[in-house]
C-alpha cells in the first residue's frame, strides 16, 4: 500500500512539473526598444542617454534616441524619435541621461532609479492583439511581447518614462533632473565649440518655433509646471448604452496614456481605475441597422482639462457616451459626451474639435 501511495505521489509530481515546464515553453519573453520625446513645440536634443537592466558595473545598456532633434507633432507622450536598442527578458532598472532645451538653451542630467517591479509587470505576461480572421470567420486573439521605454523630456528638467504596449501605455515614473553647466556639447556639434555659436546653434532651431513659443520665451513665460496637471487622474469609467452595441474603446489621454477596452471580449465589463483626461477616443459600435461604425472624436487639450477640473476629488465620474445610432458615414456629428457625477452633469461639447464617423467592415 506505501508503494501504491509513493508511486501516485511520484506520478503527480511529475505532472505538475510537466505542466509547469509546458506553462513555461508557452510564455514567450518580453521585448523592448527605447524612445525619446517632448511635449508638442518644446524641442530636446539627448547628449547621452542610456536605460540599464542593471546596477552593477558593466551592465547591459541600451541607448536612447541621440544627435536628433526631438520634437513631436501631438501631445505628451507621442513620439517621432525610437531606435531598435533594447533587450528581451531583462527589465531596465536605472535611467542616466543628459539633455538641452532648445526653448530654455539649458542642459540638464540625471540618473534615476526605474520601478522594475512596474515595468516588469507590464510587459512580462504581453498584450492582447485581437483580429478577425477571414478563413476561420471569427476573431482571434494574439498575444504580443513587443514594447516600448519612452522617455519624455520636458521644460524645467522633469523626465516622464512610459512603457507602451499594443494594448496599454502606462505612465511609470517622474523624475527631476538638474541643470548642467558642464555639457561639452562641441562634441556632438562642432558648431557648438564656444558658446557664441552654440547659442547661434540653438537660435536657429528655436528660429522654427511657432510664435506663441517664441513669445514665451523673450518674455520668460515658458509653462513650467503645466505639464504636472496634466498628469492627474480621476475616479473616471466610461458609460456606453447596451443597445449602441459597442465594440471597443481607444482612448489617447492627454497625461501620455493609452488604453484599450475590448468591451466585446470582456462580456461588456468595464474596469474601474484611475484615469486622465482624454485627448482623443475611437469607438467601434452599431447603427440602427445594426451596421458596425467606427467613430474618432477629438478634444482640445486645455478646454477638456478645465472641464474635467469642474470636479470635486476622489469623486466617482462617468464618461457618459451618446450615439446617434442613426448618424451616416463622413457625418462630423453623432457623438454627445459629458461627465455624470454623484450631483452634477458636465457638458463636454465645447471641447470636441472634430468628429467623424465612418463604416468599419470588421472589427479590431
């Protein structure tokens, strides 16, 4: 009988071994590439740039975007500047980098510790990226391992990291840099050799600026600090009718985020989090005919800001979505949005800049 017993105990713990070995066979290892980048119209340019995947000497490192101008066409946490340096299955634990802007002609450095544990977290179980098979007539779901460490570099010194999937981008840091005098910045410019061309140097990038940059800068009104409230989250859901049949959410949030929410996969659960303002939503649903629609809305960042600042704190608010389920493709209307407090409605319309809507065969 002790046999019996010691053999089903073998047996079983070599099973649970085999599922754990299959378990670990399927997990695929994470990857990421670096990215660089500024708020709209506040351009930067790295000197040295370097995320770690460890603390000690002679660590692997990958570099960050350097000799380019960085300055992106839309808000925060957009980028136009990535490279292919990064690593696979190792998490970046320290961030060391020096950079001018261009807007302050200052240069500033800084070596900060990442929260691994965060990033890590993102990235090592993948994102979801779903779409519709045309052969098999049904949506399939795959998994993707690929992401990206941006680095925001903004006026004042202050650095934001984000890490960015296909499904999420998560705001995973902020961090002060100091001003450094100490730069040898003809190293990267030649022009850059005394300081006469140097400031001639970062005087012909500023000579691109729009003019409300440039005012700010002859009077020294530079926003230091905007920024920061762009960061703030709210107690924030999205409300959407079950008739209106909606697919899924894309929201762009004007503190860097992205997020998915693939309502059809979930069974129509929305999570509750903590959210920022949006700066633009695309919404997959169905019109009266049950035709699927897809519609992209647009807000104005500082209009939808003051709107959301209306708020009381820590209060719970529904992003409340309304459609038209009669509106036409190309229509520029349909969307009706506002905030739905405990006590109170927020009209969002006077933030929207642009709505469209078109047909979208089929989803994802």
């Amino acid at each position: 009988m002790k046999n019996k017993i010691r053999v089903l105990l073998l047996l079983t713990l070599l099973n649970l071994t085999l599922a754990s070995c299959q378990k670990n066979m399927e997990q695929k290892e994470y990857s990421w590439t670096t990215a660089a980048c500024t708020p709209k119209n506040y351009p930067a340019e790295i000197f040295s740039g370097h995320l770690l995947t460890n603390l000690k000497p002679n660590s692997y490192y990958a570099y960050l975007p350097f000799n380019t101008v960085i300055n992106p066409k839309e808000g925060l946490g957009s980028n136009n500047n990535s490279t292919t340096d990064g690593a696979t299955g190792i998490v970046p634990k320290k961030l060391d980098i020096t950079w001018i802007s261009y807007t302050e002609n200052k240069s500033y450095s800084g070596v900060f510790n990442l929260d691994a544990n965060k990033i890590e977290a993102l990235m090592i179980n993948g994102d979801r990226e779903p779409f519709y098979d045309n052969k098999l007539k049904k949506i399939v779901i795959n998994k993707y391992y690929g992401y990206g460490i941006n680095v925001g570099l903004l006026p004042g010194g202050v650095v934001l990291v984000w890490v960015g999937g296909s499904e999420n981008t998560t705001l995973v840091g902020r961090y002060q840099a100091h001003e450094d005098k100490n730069v040898d910045w003809k190293v990267a410019h030649s022009s850059m050799e005394e300081k006469k061309g140097a400031d001639e140097y970062v005087a012909d990038i500023v000579s691109r600026l729009p003019q409300e940059i440039k005012n700010q800068i002859v009077h020294g009104r530079i926003p230091f600090g905007y920024w920061d409230t762009l960061l703030k989250q709210y107690n924030l859901t999205p409300v959407v009718k079950p008739e209106d049949k909606v697919e899924s959410i894309y929201f762009n949030y004007i503190n860097g985020e992205f997020e998915s929410i693939f309502l059809s996969l979930d069974d129509n659960v929305m999570s509750i989090k903590k959210r920022a303002a949006p700066r633009k939503m695309n919404i997959v649903w169905h019109d009266i005919n049950d035709r699927r629609m897809e519609s992209d809305v647009y807000f104005d960042e500082k209009k939808i800001k003051a709107l959301f600042e209306q708020t009381k704190p820590n209060e719970g608010i529904g992003f409340v979505i309304n459609i038209d389920r009669n509106t036409k493709p190309r229509e520029t209307t349909g969307m009706a949005i506002k905030l739905k407090t405990k006590d109170r409605e927020i009209d969002l319309q006077e933030a929207i800049v642009s709505q469209e809507t078109f047909t979208k065969p089929v989803p994802y």
